[in-house]
C-alpha cells in the first residue's frame, strides 16, 4: 500500500523537479525514489493487508512482484543516459509516466475487487500509450502509440464488459466473492451462463495485455515503434504485471471453475508458443525479434497457468525474475547500439564482440538465458514451468511441444550471438556506453548467473 | 571435497587465465591443467579400488524446497572418466602450443571452463546437477568452435549446438518426469532415481526421450549427421575435446542415467539400440573407406568405433560394460592422438587431402612411428589398448546374439581396410611437392604423443590396472539393472 502512494508521490515531485534547467538530477532522484519504494515495499512481506474494505490486499504475492517490477525498473532506467546527454525536454515526464504505470502494475498485482484490476490496467496501459508514442518526431512512433492506444482500448472495454457481466453472474466484484458463488452453484449443481460468458471475455482482455496469441497482433509493430527504453519496460513490467494478475484472478475467483476455461487457456497457450517461437524465426530485425520473443515468454509463463497448482505462483515469479533480467540485458544493449549504430537489425551487432566485450557477453548471457541454457537464470525459469506443468501427467504433450520450440528459440537467439562474435565488423566503431550503464549491465548479468546457479534465492519466497 | 576441488579448479584456473593477455595465456592454461593431472592422480590414490560404491562423495542442498541437492561423487567408472579428462586436457592444450590463435586468453579459458563441466557430468551424482553439467560442458565447446574453426563454421557449429540441445532437452523432461515420480517431496538423487518402479509403459517413452539425447551426443547412427561437418570444421584442439572426452559424457550418461533407471525400457529396446550401433559401425567404416579428408575419415571411424561401445553396453553383460568403459579410455587416446597427427601434417603441408599427400615417412621416421602405434591401437591390434576393449565388447555382444557379434566383427576388417589405406596414402609412396620439405616432430609435439602411446601400451599390456577400477562399480550397476 505505502508503495503505491510513494509512487504516486514520487512521479508528482519528479513532474515539479522537471522545472529544473538541468535534467542531470532527474536520473540520481529517480533511482533514489524507486530504491526506497523496493525498500519500503520489503516491510509488508509476512505482514497481509487489506486496505479500502477489501479492494486492496497486500499479501506476500503482491510484495514479491512488486519487488521484482521495481527492480526491474531500476535497472533500467540507467539505460535513459542518451536522453540526459542531449538534455530532453520531456524526460521528467517519462520518468514520472513510468512510476505511475508502476503504480498500476502494483495495483494489477494486489487487487481483490474486480474494479480495482480495472484501475490497474488502465492506469498501467495510459501511461504506457503516452510513452509508446514519445518520440514526436518518428513515424513509427506514432504510429505505435496510435496502434496501441486503439487496441488497448478496445480490449480493456472487453475486459470491462467481461467484469460486468461476472457481475452480473455472481452480484460482486470481490473475488473472493466471486469464487464462493460459484462454489456454491456447483455445489447445486447450476450453471451459469452469463459468469461463464463473462469468465471468458475477461479471459480475452487479459490476454491481450500480456499479448497472447491470437489477440498479440498489436505487439511487433509497437514493439518495434516504441522507444527501446520503453519497449524494455512492456515487454517486462508489463508482461510481468498482467500475467500475475492473470494466474491472481484464476486461482483466486475461477478456481472452482476450472473445467470452464482450462480447455481456452490450453489453447491460449499453445497458439501463443507456437506463434512466438516460429514468428520470431524469420525476423530480420533484432528488435522485432525480441517482440515475438516476448510472445513466446508469455506462452511459457501461460503454461504454469495451465498447470494450476502450488508450483504455478512460485514458477511465475522465478520465470518473471529471469526474463525481467534478461529482456532488460538485450534491451539495454540493444539501445546502445542502436543510439550508435542507427538501426536495431542483426548486422548492427557485428562485430560487438572485439568493439565492445563488456556490451557482448552481457548480451551473450542475456540470450542464453532467454533460450533457457543451464548457469543462467531462463534455466530454472524453464525448469520450474516444465515441473509445475508435469504435475500433471495428462500435460506431457505439451511439455514435449514447448521442449521443442525452446530449441527454436535458440535458433533465432543465437543469430545475435554469431553476429557479434563471429561476423567481421562492418563499422568497427566503439559504441559509447556510460560507466553507470557499465555497471549496470554487469549487475544484470552477475543477477542472472546467480539466479542460475542458486534458483533457491527467489524460488523459495511465495 | 577432493572432488569438489577437481570440480571448480578448472573453473577458477578459467578466470585467472582469462586475466592474462598475450600468449602467456597458454602456458598458464596447461600448467592449471597440470595441477588438475595431479589432483586427480590424488583422489585415485585415496580411492577404494575393492568397492563399486559412490566414494569421496560431497552433498549439501542446492535447491532445498525442491529437494534438489548438489550432490558429487565418484565410483570407479567415474574416477576412470574423469582421470581420462584430466589426462587428456594438458595434452590437448599442449598440442595448441604451434598455433596462434586470436584472443588466446578466452580461448584457453573456454578449455579449461569446458573441463570443469566435462568432471562434473561425471562425478554427478544428482539428476539436476548431471543435465546442468552437461550444457555447461556444451556452451564452451560451442564457441571454441564456432569463434575459432574453419570457413562453414558458423553453419555447422550451429546445427551442432541446436541438434544436441534439441536432445537434451529431452533429457530435461524425462528427468523432470522422474523426479515427480520419486516418493515424498520429492528427489532427484541418483539413489532415489535408482529406487524408482515405474510401469513398463511410462519406461518406454522415458528410454527414448533419455536415449536421444545420448545418442546425439555420443552418435549413434542415424543421430550423427552433425558430426562429420563439426569435426572437421572446428579447430584441432576442439575436435580433440569433442571426440577424446565429450563423446564419452553420451555413453557415461547411458551407463549411470539410463540403463540402471529404466531397465525395463531398455529391455523392450535394447534389440533397435543393438541394430542402429550395428548399422552404424558398417554404415560409417564404409563411409570411412571413401573418404578422402583425413579429418573426415577419422570422423567417421569413430562413428564406427562408438558403435559398437553402444552395441556393447546395451548387451547388458559384465564383458560388455567392461569393454565399453576400457574403450571408452582406448577409443579417447586413439583419436585424440590420431587428430594432432593430422593436426601436424595440416599444418605442414596446409592439406588434409590424402590424394594430394604421400612419401612423409621419407623426412619424418618418428611421426611415422607414432602414427603407426596410435592407428594400430585404433584398429585393435593385439598388445595396443584397441584390442582390450574391442575383444570385450566383441564378445559380450556375441553372447547376446552370434549374428549381430558377426557383423560387428566387420569393424575389425572394415577398420584395418580404412586406417592402413589412409597411412598409405599420406605415409607411403612418392612425395608430393607439398610433403617435400616436410620436418619431422619437434619436442614439443613428441611431449604430446609420447604420454599417449605410453597409455596405448599400458593399456594394450596390462588392462587389469583400469579393469580393477572399474569392476566393482560395473558389477553394482549390474546389480541394479538387474534388480
């Protein structure tokens, strides 16, 4: 709770220190806010809440991936250098924009009413409409914002629609509500059309947030229009936030019921795998690539969804927390090179390896660890989601499917690797990487080693 | 904690190489690899030779709420594993002293981390821990390959890397299937994975997804197609890792993960295994015969030769394993030495091709008389270390079916066909313009070859000192295959 009105505040002081002329101390301040924010956010853990009669409730779930949201905030703000360095005009906004969709993305993950999972996602998705579309002067900026700003819209009235007419099945918003009238019409052996009807819109506008297949064709064109700065943060607070609220919402409110919508969430899931893995192979761009990569991570984070048990909170967080760092990591890079380079396609890394080790083998490790490749964090990432999902013996074909598309994913992964390392550079020039981003890309790395080699640090948490 | 030490030395001795520029590099790469020599020699010398249990084992909690441990140890087929790794490691990077490679710090490093991962695939004693290993292993080799091989690497060494990820991938959820199965909360100890009784139904799909991924690794036919290019496209030192000791972490891993786990899968399909490694000794000693590059040649004889350790160890007979794991020794020390031989006349003469060579006996007697003991130790000459291991399998593969020995006893022929053909060709005859002024061994090359054609002999003349070894730790897995 504290975290979400620190937040709040924080972004208005930031808006006012915008005034400022110069925009070196917006970065420090920033970094500073989400710091005690992380830190804040700690003191809730094993102390459960519940705030505005139950519209809110802070229990370890929500502290756990509000920390994990926060911090991967934090890590990626060091990244918005090139906008200090050209002293932007906006960039207080930005900033303050990000922190009010953190408020959002908090709010995704803490909700116990209905309305108050709305809020979330509208407060998350306006800001990041904002952010899509900050480049004024691009095109594919613009459009990116437009194109986001449309669908999002269109869904999040589905979403709504769906809320009502769950409203309209159960008379309540709570979900623990929700999930005893439902008990109660099995246990009378009722159905009812209208919560079914609902349970499966709401289904739809979640999906679309976290850009699961089919409702992902929004995600390579604003993927690749947005600013890299915030795409990083899409494709991982974001996609972090929704997927949370998601497994939150069925295990909370549908458990009971599960033979409903379990046949739409495999298919979900297998149709966001499949597309993901196979639309990313033939992407020329790195950055598209990454969008359908994103895809594809949110169809391995759909099938601990679909395991549905104890394990599927615990393989969430830990697969959040690897391809939060990870994505982070590429993102980082890739901005760099980009910022330097001028495009965002494979041939922009060639030669990375001999220009600029430090930038190749974060990258290296970032790649290897989205691929799923054992001494990085993905490993474990992938191990809990498999292991979760194997609980249930019926799901082995789908293991079997995801097994195989995670050696597609290595394909198109490795394409970046091979041309930073093994392609001869055709501009040898060095990129420029500030000594914060320095530093912080080996902080990402060592994280993602050692979430690699001692899974038990986050895993053992919720 | 002996062998936790030979585990993470290599690791550690990686970062500090990593430090150094230059090509001082190497000399404190092989001196790390040394110190590694030693430790090994060090944990034989504690070692209870009279035991097949699991000794100079270490465990502690790795991922405790799951129930996974970090669990090492080593029973005689191990200790003999990784005393072949150890062995070998000093001799391949010495065999890199010549060459000049770019960025020799990280080259050398990724040798030494490689080694690291090799030891702990086979001193595993956790389910977990073995796959995690085994990428380890994997991710080296594959940009030592990829960074430092010849013109198609890129091609190649990618199809190398996705096809044995593909596989293991496998391997990944058969494990992950299996540790649900164990009782409680859960296990992936090999213990607890040995204790398991699993339906004979669920044991035949979990063989194949275990087996694929061994057998792309170690190949067995018709999982092999990346082999030949891979070999011949990375560099020397590489190709000597990958068929000296990574081939062996394949049939390590069917000897300890599959065979002891799922017996009752192997026992509906030990007949297809016993038939694929027949088809490929004759498929690939066939090839063999055809090929004109010498790298390619050696590529395919050890298709040929891996073949029938396969074929032997799923005979499921004492003879059988023993002869697999001594060839498992033999077969490293053959092609390892055979692939710095064909290093050194690369590098001499710029050519692999057997057409275009000949006459080399004239300028170098002791290249030829190494040539000649490593390539009758690999056509299993009696006394070489060749004929130890091949007779075993042989006849533990002729007492599970006298057809399928007779076939396989084609290896014999079929290898000397192969082998004598090649050292004819690039050994014999007249000198091409390009062998003419061809230089006989330096010191430093005998250093390497000297340490191997000792083993070919001590092997060839006194197999009980491995076979001792390993005898009670083949006779326990018996035992439990056999439960």
């Amino acid at each position: 709770m504290t975290s979400i009105i620190l937040l709040s505040v924080f972004g208005i002081i930031n808006l006012f220190v915008g005034f400022a002329k110069s925009k070196k101390v917006l970065l420090p301040l920033v970094l500073i806010f989400l710091a005690v924010v992380f830190a804040i956010n700690l003191m809730d853990w094993n102390n459960t809440q519940s705030y505005f009669h139950n519209m809110l409730t802070i229990d370890n779930y929500a502290v756990a991936f509000t920390g994990i949201m926060t911090l991967t905030t934090l890590l990626l703000l060091p990244f918005s250098q090139r906008y200090i360095a050209r002293n932007d005009a906006n960039l207080a906004e930005y900033y303050s924009l990000l922190l009010f969709s953190l408020v959002g993305a908090v709010m995704m993950v803490s909700y116990e009413n209905l309305i108050m999972l709305f809020i979330g996602v509208e407060i998350l998705s306006i800001a990041m409409y904002v952010l899509a579309g900050s480049d004024k002067t691009s095109l594919r900026s613009n459009e990116a914002a437009l194109k986001y700003f449309l669908m999002g819209s269109f869904f999040t009235g589905i979403m709504l629609f769906g809320i009502v007419m769950i409203y309209g099945g159960t008379s309540t918003f709570n979900i623990t509500e929700i999930a005893a009238a439902q008990a109660q019409l099995n246990a009378d052996g009722l159905s009812n059309t209208m919560l079914t009807l609902g349970i499966l819109v709401l289904i739809i506008g979640i999906s679309f947030k976290i850009s699961a297949a089919p409702f992902h064709f929004w995600a390579p064109d604003v993927y690749e229009g947005t600013p890299t700065l915030f795409t990083a943060f899409m494709s991982t607070v974001v996609k972090t936030a929704g997927v949370a609220a998601f497994y939150k919402l069925m295990e909370a409110a549908f458990a009971a019921s599960y033979t409903t919508w379990f046949p739409t969430l495999v298919a979900i899931t297998v149709l966001t795998l499949v597309i993901g893995n196979v639309g990313a192979v033939i992407q020329t761009s790195f950055k598209r690539m990454m969008a359908y990569s994103s895809i594809s991570h949110a169809g391995y984070l759909l099938m601990a969804l679909v395991a549905f048990n104890q394990q599927s909170d615990t393989a969430i967080l830990f697969y959040s927390a690897a391809y939060a760092t990870a994505t982070i990591a590429a993102f980082g890079v890739l901005k760099m090179v980009q910022d330097n380079r001028g495009n965002a396609t494979y041939e922009a890394f060639n030669g990375l390896g001999r220009t600029n080790p430090l930038l190749a083998f974060a990258m290296t490790v970032s790649m290897l660890s989205l691929a799923g490749i054992p001494l990085t964090a993905g490993f474990f990432g992938k191990f809990f989601v498999f292991s979760a999902l194997l609980q249930n013996p019926n799901m082995l074909w789908l293991v079997v499917l995801a097994v195989i598309l995670a050696a597609v994913g290595i394909y198109y992964y490795f394409k970046v690797v091979i041309a930073m390392y093994m392609q001869p550079a055709a501009n040898q020039e060095v990129v420029e990487v500030s000594s914060l981003a320095s530093f912080t890309l080996i902080l990402i790395t060592a994280l993602t080693i050692l979430l690699g080699t001692a899974p038990a640090l986050v895993s053992g948490l919720i | 904690m002996i062998t936790a030490l030979l585990l993470f030395w290599p690791a550690l001795a990686a970062l500090l190489v990593l430090l150094i520029k230059g090509q001082g590099a190497k000399k404190v790469a092989f001196v790390a690899a040394l110190v590694e020599f030693a430790l090994s020699l060090f944990a034989l010398s504690t070692f209870d030779t009279q035991s097949g249990a699991t000794q100079l084992a270490l465990s502690f909690p790795w991922i405790e709420s799951a129930g996974i441990s970090f669990s090492i140890g080593m029973d005689g087929i191990s200790l003999l594993m990784v005393l072949l790794t150890t062995f070998l490691i000093p001799l391949i990077i010495l065999s890199a002293y010549k060459h000049e490679y770019k960025n020799p710090n990280a080259f050398y490093a990724l040798i030494l981390f490689m080694q690291t991962g090799l030891i702990g695939v086979f001193v595993a004693m956790d389910a977990f821990l073995f796959y995690f290993m085994w990428e380890v292993a994997l991710i080296p080799i594959y940009f030592i390959a990829a960074v430092w091989g010849g013109a198609n690497r890129i091609r190649v060494t990618f199809k190398f890397f996705v096809y044995t990820i593909f596989g293991s991938l496998f391997m990944l959820a058969a494990f992950v299937y299996l540790y649900l199965q164990t009782p409680g909360t859960h296990s992936s100890d090999i213990n607890a994975f040995y204790q398991l009784s699993l339906a004979s139904e669920s044991q035949s799909w979990i063989f194949w997804f275990l087996f694929i991924a061994f057998a792309i690794k170690m190949p067995v036919f018709p999982f092999h197609t990346w082999q030949p290019d891979t070999y011949t496209e990375s560099p020397a030192q590489a190709t000597m890792l990958l068929s000296g000791i990574m081939l062996k972490m394949g049939i390590y891993g069917v000897l300890r993960w599959l065979l002891p786990v799922v017996p009752f899968g192997v026992s509906q399909w030990d007949e297809v295994v016993l038939v694929l490694s027949i088809i490929g000794i004759v498929y690939a000693s066939v090839i063999a015969i055809r090929q004109r590059d010498l790298k390619r040649l050696i590529a395919y004889s050890s298709i040929a030769h891996v073949g029938l350790i396969a074929a032997g160890i799923f005979t499921l007979n004492e003879q059988g394993l023993q002869g697999g794991v001594i060839q498992m020794l033999s077969h490293g020390i053959n092609v390892v030495g055979l692939f710095f031989i064909i290093d050194i006349i690369f590098s001499r003469t710029n050519t692999r091709d057997i057409t275009s060579l000949g006459g080399i006996t004239q300028n170098a007697k002791a290249l030829s008389i190494f040539f000649m003991i490593l390539l009758l130790g690999s056509v299993a000459l009696p006394l070489t270390n060749g004929f130890v291991g091949e007779f075993l399998l042989l006849s533990g593969v002729f007492q599970y079916n006298a057809w399928f020995g007779g076939i396989a006893g084609l290896t014999i022929i079929l290898g000397a066909v192969y082998m004598l053909r090649m050292f004819q060709g690039v050994m014999f005859g007249t000198k091409s313009e390009l062998t003419e002024a061809f230089s006989d061994l330096t010191m430093n090359e005998k250093a390497v070859l000297i340490p191997l054609v000792v083993m070919v002999f001590w092997i060839g003349l006194f197999p009980n000192t491995f076979l001792d070894i390993s005898e009670p730790a083949v006779n326990n897995l018996l035992s439990i295959i056999k439960r």
